[in-house]
C-alpha cells in the first residue's frame, strides 16, 4: 500500500510528497502546537478570531490527513492553561468555537472511526464546553481508529503536578509507606496515559519554545519548526513535516544506524 492510494493529491506537490513517504515509518504519534492564528489575520488587517476560523478548518485537514495516513494518535494544542491571560472575547470565541467545531464534525469523527479523547483541566472549563466534550468522547468512546486528543485548558507541568497528587493520593488511601515511583508510575497517572510518547512534535509559526506542552512526554520527539502560520499550514506542509521526520536518524543516546553496543563494537 502506498500513500497516494490512501489520499488523493490536490497537486502536483502533494503528489511527489505522497510518493515519497513510507507508510511503515510514520510516526506513531505527531502532537501540534498550532500557533499563528493572530499573527495570520494581523498580517490581513483582519481580527484576531478570523485567524482561529482558519486555523480550525486547518485543524480539520490535519485531522483527516493523519487519519487517512492510519497515524494512530494525533494531539493538538487548542488552549493552554496560560491562554486564560488572553481578552475575555478572544477566550469565549475560541471556546465557542470548540464547541462549533464538535457540533459540525462529530458525525464524521464517529464514521471514521475516530476516538476523541481531552486531555487538560476539564473541571475548569465552562460547563458547556465540558458537557458537549464529555458526550463526544462517550460517543466515539469504542472507536478503535486514530486517537484525536485535543489538549484544552492544558498545562504541562499542571499534568505533572496532577499525576503527583494522584499517586501520593494512591499511597496514602492504600498505606503504601514502602512505594517508590519509577517512570512507567508516572506516565501511567499522566492524562496521556496508554497513549505512546509523540515521535513527531510540529510547531508553527516559527516560535523556538515548548510552551508548557507535554514536557514529560516529548523528552525523545524529533521537533519540527517551520515559519508557516497555522492558517498557512496546508497538507502539503504536513506531509513535508512528515517526511522529514522520516529522514531524521533518532539515536536515544546510541550511536544510531545498528551501532550500539552488541551489535558491532
Ligand atoms: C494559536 O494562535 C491559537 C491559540 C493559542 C488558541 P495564536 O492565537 O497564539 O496566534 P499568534 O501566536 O498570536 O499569532
Ligand atoms: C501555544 O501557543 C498554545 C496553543 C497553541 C494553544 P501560545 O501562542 O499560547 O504560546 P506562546 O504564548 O507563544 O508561548
Ligand atoms: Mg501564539
């Protein structure tokens, strides 16, 4: 099976890119920082919330690429912890939209077999937002395709502190004096648990920096920074961002290329 047989190529760009990539080396989980709304519509002397329209239509392309190309998990960054800083306006346009989205497209998630899950402080959403989000991951709670996490009211370290409290909380019910914590404890109380590590992390918009996003889990993700604003990030742009990757060599602290220690000293 190759790419361009699961995707239909809207050029020629795409096309070269389609034949290019390896299905048996995608990553196993790509996570989004997608950034570069505001600076797209500022570009246009259009409002701010006309940039997240876009973003969201991209988001859906997204969506759909990773899903065609059977990606099995794909996060996105939608609202950090510290975005709360924004304009009262811009917050409940965003949240109004999220809520927009899920309304139009949760049919279609739920057909193609998409399991929605969240990942964040969902006890501090407004409680539409969080009702509309509990029913959609009820529905496509049995959906055994791509995992879609969108990552809403999320802070990194907050998950971490989370996961901490889960597990003395854990202790202390069980009176395990003698429990010590080792990683697997750690990624198992993370809101990311069962899901694997991301292999691929995407960043718009140029911006050098992590943002409080998935801190524990990208400590091994190849990074993949391009210029192009959210808005601007066309499939094509995803596919070179997938291809890319699998031009990378991942060495884990090896020397890489079947030369660790065992192999050929
Ligand atoms: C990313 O775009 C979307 C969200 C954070 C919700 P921004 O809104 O951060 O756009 P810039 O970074 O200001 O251009
Ligand atoms: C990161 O983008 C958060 C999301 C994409 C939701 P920001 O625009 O909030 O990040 P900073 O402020 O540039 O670090
Ligand atoms: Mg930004």
């Amino acid at each position: 099976m190759k790419a361009i047989e699961l995707i239909k190529p809207a050029g020629r760009g795409e096309a070269s890119l389609l034949e290019e990539i390896d299905l048996n080396r995608l990553p196993r989980h790509v996570a989004i920082i997608m950034d570069g709304n505001g600076r797209w519509a500022q570009k246009r002397h259009l409002p701010r919330i006309a940039g997240h329209r876009v973003g969201v239509k991209i988001a859906r392309q997204a969506i759909e690429t990773c899903a065609r190309l059977k990606i099995p998990a794909l996060t996105l960054y939608a609202f950090s912890l510290e975005n709360w800083r924004r304009p009262q306006a811009e917050v409940d346009f965003l949240m109004r939209l999220l809520r927009e989205y899920l309304k139009k497209e949760l049919p279609s998630i739920n057909k193609n077999n998409i399991r929605l899950l969240m990942i964040g402080r969902m006890e501090q959403l407004p409680e539409g937002v969080r009702k509309d989000i509990e029913a959609a991951m009820r529905l496509t709670s049995k959906n055994t395709g791509m995992k879609l996490v969108v990552a809403l009211n999320y802070g990194g370290r907050a998950e971490l502190v989370d996961a901490f409290n889960a597990i003395l909380d854990r202790v202390r019910l069980n009176g395990l004096l003698a429990f010590r914590a080792d990683e697997e404890t750690i990624s198992q109380n993370l809101y990311t648990a069962g899901l694997p590590d991301p292999d691929l992390l995407i960043r718009t918009s140029g911006e050098m920096r992590v943002s409080n996003f998935l801190l524990w889990q990208i400590a091994y993700a190849e990074l993949y920074i391009t210029d192009a604003l959210w808005p601007d990030f066309s499939r094509e742009k995803l596919l070179e961002a997938l291809l890319n990757y699998q031009q990378r060599e991942r060495r884990y602290g090896g020397l890489g290329n079947g030369r660790e220690r065992g192999k050929s000293d």
